[in-house]
C-alpha cells in the first residue's frame, strides 16, 4: 500500500498585533521552538502550522520522501526502526523536548524507520524544504539542534542495548517512565497494536509485565490505559537506560524532563511588530 503523507486537523488560530498569539503560546511549549530568538521566530512562524495529532497516526515513513518534520507539543511520538523483514520496534519518543524528522540535519541515507503518534494531541509542522532552506541560510539555533541530535542519538543507541540486555519488565518501566515525561499527568492511552511494537515483543508479553506492574501496586492498566500510580517504584524496576538516557537530554539541552520546562531563554516576540 503506497504511503501518503496524513492528512491532519490544521488548528485555528486568531492573529493580534499583526502576530498570531496562540500561535506564539503554544509554540513555547515545545523546547526546541521555544529557544528560537525574535528574529528567527518572524522567520519561520508564517511557515509553521499547528495540527492536532490523533493517536495512531503515521506522521512519516523513510521509505517515502519527508514532507514535514514534527514539533510536538502535547502529543508525544515514537520513532519506530523497520527490519528488512517488516517487523517494527521503537528506538525513541519524541516529546515537547524536541522534533521528529531529525535525519534532515545530519544528511544521508535516513535509517529504515516510521513516526507514529504514541500518545494523542497537538503541535506544530514545519515543510521539510523549508527547514532545509533555514538551516542553508541562516544559523537557526544550529548548536541547539546539534545538541539535540546527540541526544536523539543517545536514546536511540541505550533503547537498542535495553532491548537485548534487560528484561522486559525494565524495559517497561524504562518506556513508561520516558513516556510520562514527555506529558502531563500520570496516563498514558495506547493503541493495543502499537504497544508491541513499542518494546518489539509480542502484545501478550508485554500486557503480562504490565500486569504484574500493576499486581505490585505500580501502575492501573484497564481499556488501553495505563496509569501510573507509583513513580519512585517503576524508577526502582527500570534499568539503568532510563537514567542514561534522562541524563543525556538534561546534559545536553540544559533542561529538565521532569515537567518538560526547558531552562533556556522563553520565545521572545517584544520586538515584534
């Protein structure tokens, strides 16, 4: 079946002074927007556009050409690798930390790998060629984007060694915990044919961790639900990947997992006219 880019809810948004307000509020929730500086922001806002991103929904797949890249806001994404023989595992979530279509900075051939929305909600997105046209003209926050690369990477590489070291039960924890972070509250709603993919583990192995998750006191799973009732006891079952990989984002970007507050400068519109 050919893959067509999705076709998604466009938000509306009412413009004051001369600048989209809403527009501007809500992009401040995403850190990567967030950082932008005034100048840059007039740039690149009448090019962003706000969508809501519904549970499920295939953003991208690299074995088509990438028409947008993806900021989320209160959506959080999973970045799944394609074996050559189709079977599909997550290797990162993507959350209001940062961007999903990252291959466009670094060049080359894009690893084999699908964006699929995790958890519902909204953010922004950009037209490929015209964060290509940003970065070939101007700086853009480059060393920030470079640091969140690394970081990307990082994930990616200890979410690989996770899944042929530990067992299933801290990987579960590893992703639960990575998951809340990336949002508000403690829930977390999944689609029951993603979930496998999540860990690449059959769906009825990872519904048995999660029921024993949920037996020790840890969690309530019920109807694609999982809430988390006991933070500080899955940070006791998960690995150490988790750690890792938490501590490489704050390291790398300055900021904090821990409610997503990005520590760096606010976007900035004083100047604006």
């Amino acid at each position: 079946m050919p893959f067509h880019t999705p076709k998604v809810q466009a938000k509306q948004k009412p413009a004051i002074r001369g600048i989209d307000m809403t527009m501007q509020t809500e992009a401040a929730l995403n850190s990567m927007l967030a950082t932008l500086s005034a100048t840059e922001w007039q740039r690149i806002h009448p090019k962003l556009e706000m969508i809501d991103m519904p549970l499920g929904t295939t953003l991208y797949d690299s074995s088509h050409a990438m028409s947008y890249v993806y900021f989320p806001c209160s959506a959080t994404i999973a970045l799944l690798h394609i074996s050559k023989s189709g079977i599909a595992a997550e290797i990162a979530i993507i959350g209001r930390e940062g961007m999903a279509g990252i291959s466009l900075m670094v060049g080359g051939e894009p690893i084999p790998s699908r964006a699929v929305v995790q958890s519902a909600g909204y953010g922004f997105r950009l037209e490929s060629r015209a964060l290509k046209n940003e970065f070939g003209n101007s700086t853009l926050s480059m060393p920030l984007f470079l640091r969140y690369t690394q970081a990307l990477i990082t994930q990616m590489a200890q979410t690989t060694s996770c899944r042929h070291h530990h067992s299933l039960e801290q990987q579960l924890c590893r992703w639960l915990l990575l998951s809340l972070e990336r949002q508000p509250g403690n829930e977390l709603e999944l689609k029951e044919d993603l979930i496998g993919d999540i860990l690449g583990a059959e769906r009825e192995e990872v519904m048995d961790s999660a029921q024993g998750l949920q037996r020790s006191g840890l969690i309530h799973y019920e109807n694609s639900r999982i809430i988390a009732l006991d933070k500080a006891g899955l940070k006791q079952r998960a690995c150490e990947c988790y750690v890792e990989i938490k501590s490489a984002y704050e390291r790398l970007l300055n900021a904090s997992l821990d409610g997503l507050a990005p520590t760096s400068r606010p976007l900035d519109l004083s100047n604006s006219p």
